[in-house]
C-alpha cells in the first residue's frame, strides 16, 4: 500500500468495472518520484489474462490491502460524509489528512502502462488515465475495440391545449395522443476511453435551451468532464405533431403563447433519461453500416430553387433533386445478439398534417415503432424491449413525404415557382400517398422501416477504430468567409423574408404571402409590423439581400428573437462522420457541406469515411440553402436567417473543425450562449379545476362500447375524464386495451396509448371548460384473437382550484 502525501485533501477512489469511467478531475500534490510500474512490482493486481479466440476477452484476478486508518476517521455506512450522487453511483469523501491510493483491479488492471510521474508536480487522475487503456472495451481492445450502450424514454409532452411545434399554427394545439414520442440514445466508448453521444428525439428539433440543459444536468449527475457540449449530439427528427413551446427565444414560442415549462421538462428529463439508461448499459459490441436508395418515400417541395443550382453540379446526382440513399448502423454486442439501430434518411416529419391535434411521431416514428416491434417481439410490452431503433434526420431542408406533391382543390398542380393557386397560396397543399394522413405516415414510415430492416440483415462494413470529436460555439451573426484564401462573404445578424410566412406546401400560412418572393417592396401593413419588432439597418438590409426583410429578428432588443451564438460539432465514430448541423440542411446545401468534410478526411489519406448529416442538431436555427437557391426566396431561403452566405460559412467551419480533429487539434470553445431560462414567459392559462356532472365521477363511461365486433372494426368509448395536462402519465399511459384469459380469467394488457392501433382524444365538455369527454379509439388489426376485451381510461384530476394536488383515477 502507498501512501501519498498532500496538504489538504484526503482523496480516495476504488476504481472498478463500469465505475471507473466516473472518475473525476482531481489534481494531488506529490513529492516523491515513482511509477505505475513500482506498485505493479509489489502486487498482483496486473496478470496477464487471455485472449480466447476471436472476440475473446481478458480476465485479469488480483488482490491488494485497502485497510484504512485504524483511529480517528469516521466509519463509511451510516454517516455519509462527502455528497451521493445519483448514477453511477460515487461518492467524495474529503478530510484533512493523507491519500490513501489507487486500488485498481479485476478487467481495468491489464491496461495499466508504465507511466513516469513526477509526485512534486500537480497532476489529476485524467492525466493518468489519457496515457493509459484503463477503459478498453474488452474483446476488441487495442484495434477498433468498442463499447455501446443505448437507451429509450418518454418525451411526450402535454396531450391538451398546448400548441404544436412545426407549422407555426395558433389554432393547431394538443388535444390527444396518436402514439408517444421517444428520445433514443446511443453511448459509444473507444479503447482509450473516449466517449461520445448520440440522441435522436421525436421531437420538432433540439432547442439550445435542451442541450444547455441536458448537459447541466448529466454534469451535476456524471461530473463535470464526462458528458459535455464536446461529446454530446442531440438531433430532432422533426416530428410537426409534438407539443411546443420550449424554446428560450421569442420567434419559436409566439404560437405557443410563450414558454411552456411541461413541454420542456418532458423533452429534457427524457433525453437525460435516456442517455443514463445508456450510459448503464454499456458493453463491448461492434457495428456495421450498410446503404441503400430508397425510391418514392421524399420529394422536393421547392423544385424551382433546386433548379437555381449549377447545372453542372446538379449533373452530378443522378437521384435528381433529393437524396434517396439510406444509411442504416447495426449495432450487436459482443455475442453477435442484436442491440441498436440507427438510419439516416432526409425526409420531413409532416405526413400528419397541419390539421392533426394528436401527438405524433409520423412517419420517423412509426418506422422506430416497427422496428423495436419487430426486434423485441410483438407479444413483448413496448416499453420494456432492449432493442431501440432510432430514424434519424439528416439533410431534409426541402424534402416532403407527400410523394403526390403540391396540388390546387380542382386537382391542376399549382404555380411551380410560386406554390399558389389562382395567385393564393393558402389552397396549394401537398398530399401524401395514403387516403388520408393516418395512411400517408403509415406507408411513408413503413417504407423507411422496409429499407432500415434490409440494410440492417445486409449490413456488413463494420465501423472501427477511434472515438474523437471538436464542437464550437460561433458568433453566427458575423463571420467572414474565406475560400481559397479570398473574402467571399459575411454572415449577418438574424432576419427572416417574406417567403418565410407563406409557409410550405407541407402547411401553408396565410395573410395572402406567397413563396418565391423577393420583392424589396414588400406589403405596406406587413413592413409596419416588422419595423415595429424591429426596423432593420441599411446595413442589414444590404446584408441579406434579395431577401425583403418581414422581421429582423436578429435586432430585437433587448434579447433577440432568435439564437445567435451558434454550436457546429463534428464527432467520429471509427470512419462513420457524424455533422451535428443546427438546423436544415437543402437537399444541395447537404451534399456541398459532405463534399467538403469528405475532401478533409480524403486529403489526410481517409477514403473509407461514412460523413453523415445530422440535422436539427444542438440547437435550431432554421434553414440553410445554397447561395444560389438563397436568389429564389421560396420559404427554404427565407428562412435562412443569417443570409446568403449561411452554407459558406458552416462549410468553412466544419472544414476547420474536421482539421483540427485529424491533426489533434484543439479548437477554441467560442463565446457562450446566453442563458435565457429566467427570462421566459408564459401567457398560457394553467388548469384551474376538472369536475364532472352531478352523480358522475372521474372515469365513467360516458359511451360505452357496443358488445360484439368483428376483426377490424374500430371500437369507440368514451369517458367522463379530467385534463391531461395534470399528468402527462411520462413512461405510463391513459389507457389500456386488454384482453381475459379464457382459463385464468385474468386481464393482459396488449395495447397503451403508445400503440399505433389506438388513439387518445381530449375534448372540454363545457362552456367554462371544466369537464372533459376523453375519447379512446381502438382499430382492430385484422389478425386480433377472438375473445373478451376490455378497454381502460387512466388520468389525474384537479380537484381544488386554490390547490395544486392531482388525484389519480
């Protein structure tokens, strides 16, 4: 045993099996010489182990003396001196007196290395364990090795009057749940101990307000190196059918009538959920990737911007104006058994259309659904299958799922370039290919799902090697471009044209804007509202030219409307190129900015590299499209908040972050982003009080079922309820479909509200609004079981308008 002297502090960790990445950054003051090697001489700690066979493992036994001072120190149990932590679980002890040393052992002590350290210089346990393997990933150790964890949890926001993210609609607000939205984590550790994360939400996008919160929160459970704004991805798949409301900044809440803390704390609390239920499950596994097109699942909803691209360039893609090429990871563990999976394919989430109140996944979801239902079996509860399958989104900029495309109500297709009819814009609307948009998310996500399942048995190329990363926080508002050594362009502080409020033909908006419009004119009552929000400069104006300035958001006082201060982060997983992008990405604008960070990689002598875009990424910054279709100002170019030369700029960035991580680099961290949580608003009245009617009570049925069916009808029943904004029932359900054991007479569940064959549906009953009628719709697949169902409402009701208490029912 040795004893380390210091002048204060009395530091001592046992590091072992899957704690030993918990470690935090500790500096000790030394002041004698040794080496790893002078304990290893005197224990056996370090034996050699064997490797068996192709992925095999070591296996290293060993046993040293950690008996501790025999007077005067507090015994460890009763009385916990130092602060637990939540998962892992760790513990600080501090005193005043002698540190008692490293007892490392079991699968980390045949990593240790002989490492020469001076005990009369500061040095902190990072520093040993960057020139150690301490944290190989077994089987694979020492060439490509991995370890992966992944993870699943409930991001369902409130199912009742709170407006929904996407389509920027007052009137589009929750009232029900069609299924339940997910965020999906995947955790991959290298040889060295390098860590990184991916997460991938049912959510519209990633606000910066979640991933500032995210990581604060993982750094109050993990420490403060672990998990940070370095290593940490979250994208968004861009469902348009979720709660929104959670932004920080003014521009992304007005519908929603400001800040809404439910849907907030839903979409945070679910991602950091998700990531420590990953980070638990961590082992040694391998992946591979595998790609594939897939035909008549997107098209191009802006074909006459795409058209304003060199025609030479667009020569170069023979898929036409969209990307059709999947890629899909499988992800097993070291026994080969399934664990994860994870496709990339650009498509909007807005098959459920600008009419739904139903929280939904659409089409991204509902291929996850598939998938996870296809692994874990469709007799296991959704919830508690290991296996997680994540859809996520890559460059869909400009990229529909309603494959029918954009026509007018007499069926002639619309303006072209102007996406109108008879010169309005609100009657030009896109269809997808089903009956209706149930059946259009249906076969848009099933096709997703078809494609991810094939490449996923296919997959073959197996991704290897080293975890790294670099991300940087970037003034957005003014950076100057340089390419090939010349100025070509400066970004400029946020603002949005005209175009941006016609919509798309995906939702349409109204107050006769229409896209394609750059007219520096403009509307004489639209320009008063802008100049009152704000009136741009001539500075700005030339700035973002030809774009006809509607709001200068990025000008507000005396917090602009929109972020400005903006993250780029690449991270690498073996050869696979992960671009967190902070929003979308054109169809074009994604493939110049792979081009680029591929001719990075390709120069330093990789040519094998897998460069992915990862859209709505860190946090939302609208849309980015190319210079050229910039000229255009459909809604995509308008919506390019830092002008025309956006894709210029993150092209030059992610070239210098790619760089910088090939040649072991650090990049500066940036400015950093304001946090704006105590300045928030909300102007959404809460539930004041749910009743029923006199003799009712929570959970009667107001219309009861009829007693026989047959396969494939759609049952009905109603119930006297109570708001679900009193609990959002995360990770639980209100209902239950069930069915008796003929034997037992016992009651499965086989079906909750997450299931795609039911739907949950709000509605007040009253003229104050304090009685509610909660519908529930079961569609019966036609291969259910003859027998005895029942069907069952949960919730919470607020009894006492002066009292905060729920009571379940």
């Amino acid at each position: 045993m040795y004893k380390y002297r210091a002048s204060g502090v009395l530091l001592c960790f046992v590091l072992f099996g899957a704690l030993a990445s918990a470690v935090k950054n500790i500096p000790i003051k030394l002041n004698e010489d040794f080496t790893i090697d002078d304990v290893l001489e005197k224990t056996s700690l370090f034996s050699s182990g064997a490797f068996a066979g192709d992925g095999g493992i070591q296996i290293g036994v060993g046993k040293f003396d950690v008996t501790g001072p025999a007077a005067e120190t507090n015994m460890m149990g009763y009385a916990m001196p130092g602060e637990p932590v939540l998962s892992p679980k760790m513990y600080k002890y501090r005193a005043s007196g002698v540190l008692l040393c490293f007892a490392l052992f079991g699968a980390l002590a045949s990593a240790v290395k002989n490492i020469p350290i001076k005990l009369n210089e500061d040095f902190t346990i990072d520093d040993v364990l960057e020139k150690t393997s301490l944290f190989s990933s077994g089987a694979f150790a020492g060439n490509g090795g991995i370890q992966i964890g992944v993870g699943k949890f409930d991001v369902t926001g409130p199912a009742a009057e709170t407006n929904m993210m996407g389509y920027a609609m007052p009137g589009q607000r929750s009232a029900g749940i069609h299924t339940r939205l997910w965020s999906r984590a995947f955790v991959f550790v290298d040889d060295n101990g390098n860590r990184a994360v991916y997460v991938s939400s049912d959510l519209c996008m990633t606000m910066q307000s979640f991933k500032m919160t995210v990581i604060e929160r993982l750094q109050q459970i993990f420490g403060p190196t672990m998990y940070t704004h370095e290593n940490v991805l979250l994208s968004g798949i861009h469902t348009h059918s979720g709660p929104g409301g959670y932004s920080w900044y003014a521009l992304y809440d007005i519908t929603s009538l400001g800040f809404s803390e439910q849907s907030f704390e839903a979409a945070v609390n679910g991602i950091v959920q998700a990531i420590i239920i990953a980070h638990g499950n961590v082992k040694s596994g391998r992946i591979f990737a595998d790609v594939g097109e897939l035909d008549n699942s997107n098209i191009n909803r802006s074909p006459s911007a795409y058209l304003a691209n060199p025609a030479e360039e667009r020569a170069l893609y023979p898929q036409g104006d969209t990307d059709k090429n999947m890629t899909t990871l499988r992800i097993v563990d070291a026994d080969n058994t399934d664990m994860a999976a994870i496709s990339w394919f650009p498509v909007h989430c807005t098959s459920m259309n600008n009419t739904n109140h139903l929280i939904s996944g659409d089409n991204k979801g509902y291929a996850s659904y598939l998938f996870e239902r296809q692994m874990n079996g469709w007799d296991t509860p959704f919830v508690n299958g290991s296996f997680v399958a994540a859809f996520a989104q890559a460059n869909e900029g400009d990229v529909s799922p309603n494959t029918r495309g954009a026509k007018c109500p007499d069926g002639r297709d619309c303006s072209m370039n102007s996406s109108t009819c008879n010169g309005k814009n609100e009657q030009c609307i896109a269809h997808g290919p089903g009956v209706d948009m149930f059946d259009s998310t249906r076969i848009i996500g099933q096709q997703q799902y078809d494609m991810a399942y094939s490449l996923y048995k296919s997959a073959n190329t197996e991704v290897k090697g080293a975890i790294n990363y670099r991300h940087m926080f970037v003034d957005m508002t003014n950076v100057t471009v340089v390419q090939d050594g010349k100025v070509v362009g400066k970004t400029c502080r946020a603002a949005v044209g005209y175009s941006f409020a016609a919509g798309t033909t995906d939702g349409p908006g109204a107050f006769d804007f229409v896209q394609d419009d750059n007219k520096t004119s403009g509307n004489p009552f639209w320009n008063f509202i802008g100049d009152f929000v704000a009136k741009p400069t001539q500075e700005q104006i030339d700035c973002h030219a030809p774009k006809p300035i509607l709001l200068d958001v990025g000008q507000v006082e005396p917090i602009p409307w929109s972020p400005y201060i903006i993250p780029v982060q690449i991270v690498t997983v073996g050869q696979l190129v992960l671009l967190g992008v902070p929003g979308e990405f054109t169809t074009m604008s994604g493939r110049r900015l792979r081009n680029t960070v591929q001719a990075v990689f390709e120069a330093a002598g990789y040519n094998d590299t897998i460069v992915l875009v990862c859209g709505l990424s860190n946090t939302y910054t609208h849309y980015i499209t190319t210079f050229e279709e910039y000229q255009d100002q459909r809604y995509e170019g308008a919506s390019t908040i830092f002008g025309p030369h956006s894709l210029q700029a993150y092209q030059m960035l992610f070239s210098q972050l790619a760089s910088s991580l090939l040649e072991g680099r650090s990049v500066p961290p940036g400015p950093t982003p304001p946090d704006l949580s105590e300045k928030v608003v909300n102007f959404n009245p809460p539930v004041i009080v749910d009743t029923h009617p006199i003799g009712g009570f929570f959970g009667k049925v107001y219309q009861d079922v009829n007693s026989s069916y047959k396969k494939g009808d759609e049952v009905t029943v109603v119930f006297y309820g109570a708001n679900p904004r009193n609990n959002l029932m995360t990770a639980s359900t209100f209902l239950t479909v069930e069915v008796q054991d003929e034997d037992t007479q016992q009651w499965s569940v086989i079906l909750t509200d997450l299931d795609w064959d039911t739907r949950f549906l709000w509605k007040k009953h009253d003229i104050v609004g304090s009685e509610s009628l909660n519908t529930i719709i079961w569609t019966m697949d036609p291969a259910t079981p003859t027998g005895t169902y029942r069907i069952r409402h949960f919730g919470y009701s607020k009894n006492d308008p002066v009292s905060e208490k729920m009571t379940p029912y």
